[in-house]
C-alpha cells in the first residue's frame, strides 16, 4: 500500500497538475515565514522554502500521530532577472517596476521541490528560461486590473491571460506554472507513490 501524499501547498495550480499526472493526495498548506535571508541567493532561497514547507508540515504530522508514514511534497516557485528575485508583486507599483524589467528580455524562473519522508527530504530545483515580448505600459495597467498577476511569482500566470507575453520558453512549462511534473513523479517513486492508472 502506497503512502499517503500530502501537498503541503494551498495552490489551486499545483493541485491541478498533481491531478493531472493522476497522483492521490490531500491538502495541508505549510504556515512559514516566507522572508528572504540576507544576501541569500535566489537558488538557495527557493530551495530551502520547498525544504522548510515540506519539513513543517511533516512534523506537523508527527507530532499528531495522525499520519507517521505519510510523504509530504513541498514546493516554491520564484522568478529572477538579473540576480534579482521576482516574488510575488506587493502593489501596482511594484508589478509595473517588474513588468518593465521583464519586457523584451529573458527572466528565468526557479521551481524547487522538496518531498519529506521517514528516511529524509529529498530536494532538487528546476530552472526554466522565459523570454517575453515587449510589454507596454497600458497592458501592464490592464493586466493588473484583471486580478491575474497578485499572487503569482513574478507577477503573471504562463497559463492565464500572461501567456501573451510569452515569446519562448526553453525548460520545464508545468514548472513554470508552478510544479515541473517530470521531477515531481520521478521523486515520487522513489517514496513508493506512484499514479494510479485512470
């Protein structure tokens, strides 16, 4: 019998992608402190956020008893131009500033994913290049106005209505959209989950 998979992450996207490749699992988002370190690079940034998510609610579980043999999968998302990390936008200003950096230019944008288990948590990143066209000002304002871009890292949704904005990309898409599906199933197995056949 399999273990239970648990996502530690209230991410509507990266539970669509876990359905999509057809993995069982539940729920338990990781409540962390999601600040940046001192001149912490944005590599290790991300990695320890997949690592520290994962490893918070994994000892959540073993603190309840309620579920000892459980894998927890972890996961974060960040942009970066420049050596410049692109979380989440904080405002219209802080989108618009943003948006100018990422116009006509490549932006490269980090997905780390942790999975905690009885014998260890087990992490890697995978970095996808983005390319983006042009962006001007009116469609930065109109783009915020639609709600897509404020809780996404790097202020769009590659999936969503920012996808116009996408010339090329070269890597991972579904780590784009927040969870590289190839390294998530194939860390998977290694805990003994495998997804069930539809």
């Amino acid at each position: 019998m399999s273990p239970q998979l648990i996502l530690a992450s209230q991410s509507p996207r990266r539970a669509e992608l876990l359905n999509q490749v057809g993995v069982n699992f539940i729920t338990c988002p990781a409540d962390v402190d999601e600040t940046p370190l001192e001149d912490e690079p944005p590599l290790q940034y991300v990695l320890r956020m997949a690592k520290l998510k994962s490893e918070t609610v994994w000892n959540q579980q073993q603190a309840s008893q309620s579920n000892s043999e459980c894998v927890v999968l972890g996961s974060d998302t960040i942009g970066e131009i420049n050596g410049q990390v692109l979380v989440k936008p904080q405002d219209l200003n802080d989108f618009l500033q943003m948006q100018q950096l990422m116009s006509n230019t490549t932006h490269y944008v980090h997905t780390s994913i942790a999975v905690s288990t009885p014998t260890g948590t087990f992490a890697e990143v995978v970095t996808t290049e983005v390319e983006f066209g042009v962006i001007s000002e009116a469609d930065s304002h109109w783009y915020w106005q639609t709600g897509e871009p404020q809780d996404k890292a790097g202020g769009y949704a590659i999936q969503g209505l920012g996808g116009q904005f996408v010339k090329q990309i070269k890597g991972s898409y579904s780590a784009v959209v927040g969870l590289p599906l190839y390294e998530t199933v194939r860390l998977l197995k290694h805990t003994g989950i495998t997804p069930h056949e539809r």
